[in-house]
C-alpha cells in the first residue's frame, strides 16, 4: 500500500471525539497499529493531557463544575498543543489525540455553559486535518456505560446518552461551519477495529486526492 503521508514535510494531526462509550480510546489503539503497520510515524496522545495542568482537570471534573472547568480543560488543551502536539508535527509524525476540541463543545454543556463560550475558549486552538466524530445509538451507549459503569459525573445523570448525542451533532454544525473537515462515523455496529480500518482508509482517501475533493465528509 503507498505511504501517502511519508513525504510530507509537517506531520499529519487526527483528533478523534464521540460520546462516552463509542469506543474512542479502543479504536485510537488500533488505528495507531494500522498506520504503523503502513510504514507511518505516530505519536498518539489524548485529553486532558498527561500534563500537571491535565491531571488537575481530570482530579476536579467531578467538583468544578461551568465555565471555570471549561477553562481549566482549554488552559490544558493550548499547553498541550504548545508542548506535544506541534512538536511532534514537527517532527513529521502523524498525532493521534484521543478527544480534542469537539469535545471541548459538549462536556461542559452538562452543566449550562453557553455553546458560544465554549467556541470562544476553542476557537484559536490548532485544527486538525481530520476531525473524526464518532456516533452510536444513545440505547447502545447507555448498555456499554451500564456494563462498564460511569466514570465521571457527566455518564451518571438521566438521559446523558441521548443529551451528549445530541450535543455531539450541534458540535458537529459548528465545526462544519467554521471550515473543518470532519468525517461522522456511526460505530453503533461496528467493531472498534472495523471502526479503525475505516478511519485509516478514509486518510488515504482524503490526503492522497486533492483537497477540495475530500471536504466535509458525510455521516457513514
């Protein structure tokens, strides 16, 4: 298979969003060993960050609550542009970021933050070349965060599933609207594995053609 990624001078940065249980963080590991086995470099990260400023996000989700979250969350998201993910573009890798901007859009929605707030907090922040929003059914999201049980305050209140669906389309509109690319992937039946195969085929596609031949994906 060709390397459409190798020859570029800068990296290549994918962020990859969807509600709590679609899977993300599965589905990032296996699109990691995929690009590797193609012959690519990659840094994968996520967030909050692996930084002080991250693990002090991920220590009072469940206390801070409004805007003075969100802001903690976007103080660790430009630190963590400004200290991981630019270098390693840089250094011509491909960055995979386990939840990035989109969901900086839905999780503090929870607790009635101003959508335009929340773009006003993200909107400097570095676009990736691919968004990648995950979707499931609400029904099938609940099931795997019921199994699994919730992991912070956000996957405990009623209804959560079918709120953050809904938050995750209007992130969607925004995005779209602002000029990123974005690709909508419904892994309601999918493995996290078919999920991946189809993420790595769908970056060939869009950066082994032209450009403008490859905007605004839509739903699969």
């Amino acid at each position: 298979m060709p390397h459409p990624f190798s020859d570029r001078q800068r990296g290549l940065f994918i962020s990859v969003d969807g509600p709590s249980g679609a899977g993300k963080s599965t589905i990032v590991a296996h699109l990691e060993q995929f690009l590797i086995a193609d012959g690519e470099h990659v840094h994968t990260t996520a967030e909050p960050s692996n930084t002080a400023i991250g693990r002090l996000a991920r220590e009072l989700t469940d206390t801070v609550t409004g805007p003075a979250l969100a802001c903690l969350y976007s103080a660790d998201r430009y630190h963590h542009i400004e200290t991981e993910i630019r270098p390693h573009l840089d250094a011509g890798k491909i960055v995979l970021c386990d939840r990035y901007v989109p969901s900086g859009l839905v999780m503090q929605r929870f607790d009635g933050v101003d959508p335009a707030f929340l773009w006003a907090l993200n909107s400097a922040a570095d676009r990736p070349d691919l968004a990648v929003l995950l979707e499931a059914d609400p029904a099938v999201i609940a099931q795997r965060l019921g199994d699994r049980g919730p992991r912070n305050r956000f996957q405990t209140a009623p209804g959560s599933s079918h709120a953050e669906a809904h938050f995750y389309r209007q992130a969607f509109d925004r995005l779209v609207h602002a000029g990123y690319d974005v690709l909508r992937l419904d892994v309601s039946t999918r493995t996290p594995e078919q999920a991946a195969a189809q993420i790595r085929d769908r970056l060939h596609d869009f950066f082994a053609v032209p450009a403008d031949k490859a905007r605004h994906a839509q739903p699969w």
